[in-house]
C-alpha cells in the first residue's frame, strides 16, 4: 500500500467516524451480515426454518431454552429471525445493484443529450413512475406474478431505478456545458469514454451516498411486500411474513412480532448510519 | 508570407431567438491566419470573440461562411471533422476551474488526447506525459496531482499540454489568462511563446487585453459586434491605429509609466454601451458611437479595405487608393 493511499484512507475514515454514530451503524451492520452468513451454525434450531410443528413447545414465552419464544406451531422465533435475514439483506443488495446501473444510464444519456428528444423521452418515462406513489406500484407489479422473494425483487427494481435516474440526470445535466467535458467532445473522445471516465467519477458519489441510506428503505418495501404475502412464502421465513403470522395473536403474544420489527429497524437504522457516514467522507447531504 | 493554415470567408454564426429573432454573434467575419504567426482578436464583452473560436473550433456549425483548414471547408453542412482535423486544431480554454475533470488526476487527462490521437502503448503514453509536463515548464509529479491541489495557471498550462498531446498545428485560446493573478499570467505567456518558437504552433489568440497584444500578437484584428473593424501587424497597429472604435480602445488601456502615455493616443472617453445583438445598428454598426459619425454611415454598410499594405480598416473614413487623412495623428 503507497503511503498516500494509507493517509486517504485514515482521512475518510476520520470524516465517517466523525460523531460516532456512523461506526455504530457499521457495528449493526456487520453484525446483522455476520448473523446472515453463519445462521445455520449460530440458530439453535436449524430445523425450524422450515415446515416443522412441535405443539409440545407451541406459543411459549421467551425464556433462556428459546431466547424470543415460540410460535404457534412451536418453532423457535429466533431462529427463523435468524434465518430470515438473508433474504432480507439479499432484497437490498440486489434491488439496488439492477437498478442503480440502469437508473445510472437513463440519467446520463437523459442529461447527455439534454434539450434533445432523447431526454424528453427518457425523463418522461422517469416522470411517469415516479409520480405513481412506490409501494402502491410495487403492490400492483408484485400481485400480477407469481408471489415470491425474487419477483418482490423485480417489482422493487421496476420502481427503485427511477430515483437513480434523476439523481444522475440532476449531476450530469450540470456537468454537460463543463469544458472538459466540451474538450473530451472536440478531441474525439467516444460516448463510452465520456461517461465512464468523465461522467462517473463525478456522480459516484452521490449514487454511493444515496445507495447506502437506499439499502434500508429497500429492506422496508421488500418487508412490506412480505407482510402483505406478496414475498417469500411461508414456511421460509421473512421478516414480514413473521410479523403478518404473529401480528393476529397481539398483544398477548407480543414475542412473535416485537423481535422481528425491532429487527427492521435495527437494519435500516444501521444502513442509514453507515449512510449518513458514507456521506460525510464525499460531502454529500444525506436525505 | 508563409503559408496559409486557416481562412475564414464571411463566417456568420447566427443563434436564433424564440419569436423568430436571432443574435447575430458573428455576422461576417474574414480573415487569414499564417502558419507560425500569433493572430490577436481583440473585442469587448459579447462581440463574438468567443463564438468565433468556438466555431472554428467545430463546436456550433456555421451559420454562413467557409472556415477552410489547410484547403477544406470545415463549415460545409454536414461535413464530420475526420480524427487527424480533430486532433490538428486544438483549444484552451478561458476558465482553468471547468477545463480538466476535478476527479480525475492530471496524468489522466494528459492521456486522453494521447489515447485518441496516437498509437503509443501504456508505457510510452506515460513517458510522453512526463515530456509534455516537462515541455510547459511542469515538474514531472504532477500528474499524480489533482486539478483541485494545483493553481489556476498550472491548471492552465496542463491544459496547454493537454492541447500539445495530438500534435496540433494550430491552437486557439480562449482568453487563456484572463482568468489568472498577473504574476502568473506572465509565465502561462512567455511558456505560450516558448512552445510557439520550439514547434512551429500558429494561435488564434483571443482575449480583450490590447495590452497583451502588443507583446504576443503577430497581428492583431479587433472586432465589434460581430464584425470586424481593422486588421493589422502589430507595430502598425499600436503605432497608426486608424479606424474610430481602435483609437478609443487604445486610449483606454491604462498605463503605468510616463513614456508609455507619451505614446499613448489622446483620451477619448467612450460614449455609449456596445448595442445588442439582437438589433445591430444599420449601417456601420459602430456609428452609434463613433466620434466621426457622419451621415453615410447611418446608412451604408462599410466594406474592408487594404488601406496600405496588410493594414485592413472597415470605415467610411477611408477610401482605397487614397492617401491617409492627415487627422489621424
């Protein structure tokens, strides 16, 4: 490692630390990830992940033997939580790495040839889903296909890349009367060339800054989308479709919805922490 | 003299305005550049300088006109510059804060036009940056540096070797230290001339400091509105300028020494601001202001004359083939 890019990375650290609450999200974060890899070590019931009945432990309290208690068919909640996280990070990760790209290349072609048909066209389009409010879109995509964790994933995406889409047409359509850009163009510079190695340098910030505080948000409207039973089936369990079973026996039962919402919010307060960091080292505001 | 490398003929450049109006921000212009020589074009905010550089430049088409580089008409409708015209007529621009990508380090932005341009492989790219650092007076680690740790007239001069990694012929700058401190536009300057000398360059350099000119120039053209009002080498123009609108810019320029206002014409205090555009003034556009307006040039376009040898003047005042009226000095 050269001693510039060791100092550059002690700087950024230093900005994403700043007010500490930034390494705190990055503890939550890393955690939850750690948990979400090693479930099947760490649950205590393995088994319980799936279509198993044990009516002799059925609606128990949490107590040491089951730290956030059974549900109704006597499964260990806190292994199905545990369980149920990779598909929640997943849906995050995934939303966002399709629709960030193709929100990226609408947004610079958009801004690219602003004041051309070719943006009208484009940010029209943008304009037409994002006036549609997101879950009711995602709603509507999710209940015309078959209700699973990958086509939640594609009605999330269909309405998430429009976001992205501004965002770079906003940073691009400022760039465009640039001089350097205007030089790339007189030189002979290709397309290709003007947006990779121009154009992304300069609006990698802002994507990177909006992904992170993104991935909560995300994980919000996939557990939305689970809790309506438009995502993943019972018996794999998810966030939302625990809390939808458990949301019946309230409050007596509190156990079966309680650990999974603070769940929600642990991941989305720790995303928009790291978030709120990541924007810090670019200088970019957080939303 | 030598060769000619840029002719423009009656280049017009017209940007239409909703309601069918047009500013007409070059209405005419024709002049030669030589190989090797430092033509000055000299105006006020908003006469055209720009879009003449621009233009040539290829970066708006023509609205009327021939831009004829090297014996082709640039400005022929739908005539694509092939990558060799590209890479030959090069530009720097005014503002040294938007000229190289504020995320990308200065190696980088050298190397584009040397990606482009050249057959040279990664390692010869590199070397040849450094020799190009090494041409406009840069140390050679400056193309680790970013264009935000650097100043505004090393900015500029990256841009300058920038313009020099296609092998150009012929560069244009766009008021290239204006935008700078004085003590460093001298460097950027002597470095301009420096490279001029050592490759042979021929610059159309645009600025709106006549005093520059009297250093740089070969020749120096001044332009009002959109046209042109005299031509001529350097000498001849500081030391017989002819047409009105000349004579009050050069009483203009402020001077810091006794000898230097000696030589200096009159003072003529400047009547008027530069008129739109839009509505240009009929006939001679400057007779809204000229001193010496008289009734003719309400009405009649003036056309441009070779009054004496390579000493162009576009006046009323002044007939072809006739003496010099004794009024001048």
């Amino acid at each position: 490692m050269t001693p510039e890019r060791k100092e550059s990375i002690v700087r950024n650290w230093y900005k994403f630390s700043a007010g500490g609450a930034s390494v705190v999200g990055l503890i939550i974060v890393i955690v939850i990830i750690i948990l979400a890899i090693f479930a099947p070590i760490i649950a205590p019931y393995p088994e319980d992940a799936g279509a198993v009945v044990k009516f002799s432990e059925s609606k128990l309290p949490p107590s040491s033997k089951h730290l956030m208690g059974t549900d109704t068919m006597g499964r260990d909640v806190f292994s199905r939580l545990l369980f149920s996280l990779k598909g929640t990070l997943l849906m995050g990760v995934l939303v966002l790495a399709i629709s960030v790209p193709i929100g990226f290349i609408v947004g610079v072609l958009a801004g690219y040839y602003r004041d051309t048909w070719i943006e009208t066209v484009l940010m029209r389009i943008v304009d037409i889903f994002l006036s549609v409010p997101a879950l009711v879109l995602a709603l509507a995509i999710a209940s015309i296909m078959e209700p699973n964790l990958r086509n939640s994933m594609i009605a999330i995406t269909i309405m998430w890349w429009p976001w992205y889409a501004r965002l770079t047409f906003g940073v691009v359509s400022s760039l465009r009367t640039e001089n350097y850009i205007t030089y790339a163009e007189l030189t002979g510079a290709g397309l290709g060339h003007i947006i990779v190695k121009e154009f992304l340098p300069n609006t990698i910030d802002q994507i990177l800054t909006k992904m992170t505080l993104d991935i909560g948000y995300v994980i919000i409207m996939g557990a939305t989308l689970s809790f309506a039973g438009l995502g993943e089936q019972p018996p794999i369990p998810a966030l939302g479709n625990m809390i939808n079973d458990g949301v019946k026996f309230l409050p007596d039962m509190w156990w079966l919805t309680i650990f999974p919402a603070v769940t929600i919010i642990l991941i989305v307060l720790g995303f928009n922490l790291v978030g709120d960091g990541v924007g810090n080292i670019f200088n970019v505001e957080g939303n | 003299m030598s060769e000619v490398i840029l002719e423009l003929k009656n280049l017009k450049k017209y940007f239409p305005l909703p309601g069918g109006q047009s500013v007409k921000a070059v209405d005419g212009v024709s002049l030669k550049l030589f190989k090797g020589e430092t033509l000055g074009l000299v105006g006020e905010s908003g006469c055209g300088k720009s879009t003449i550089a621009y233009t040539v430049v290829g970066m708006y088409g023509a609205t009327e006109g021939e831009i004829i580089y090297k014996g082709t008409n640039l400005a022929q409708k739908g005539y694509k510059r092939n990558l060799q015209q590209k890479g030959e007529i090069q530009i720097v621009f005014q503002d040294p804060g938007s000229s190289l990508n504020s995320r990308r380090n200065v190696g980088k932005s050298l190397e584009l036009p040397l990606k482009i341009h050249t057959k040279l492989n990664k390692q010869e790219r590199q070397d040849r940056i450094d020799e190009l650092l090494e041409l406009v007076g840069l140390p050679v680690d400056f193309k680790k540096r970013m264009p935000r740790n650097i100043g505004g007239g090393e900015r500029q001069l990256v841009s300058v070797a920038r313009a020099l990694g296609s092998n150009p012929e012929f560069i244009i700058l766009d008021e290239p230290t204006s935008a700078l401190d004085v003590s460093v536009q001298a460097k950027v300057i002597s470095t301009l001339i420096h490279l001029q000398e050592k490759l042979g360059l021929s610059y159309l350099f645009i600025t709106h400091d006549l005093s520059l000119m009297r250093n740089v120039a070969t020749r120096v053209a001044i332009l009002y509105l959109g046209r042109l009002c005299e031509l001529a080498p350097t000498a001849e123009f500081f030391h017989r300028p002819l047409h009105p609108y000349t004579q009050m810019l050069l009483s203009s320029i402020p001077v810091a020494t006794d000898e230097e206002e000696k030589v200096k014409p009159a003072q003529i205090i400047s009547e008027g601001e530069i008129p739109s555009p839009v509505n240009v003034p009929s006939g001679c556009t400057f007779h809204t202001r000229c001193r010496d307006c008289m009734d003719i040039c309400k009405v009649e376009v003036p056309v441009m004359i070779e009054i004496e040898p390579s000493h162009y003047v576009c006046c009323h005042k002044f007939k072809e083939g006739e003496p010099i009226a004794a009024e001048v000095e």
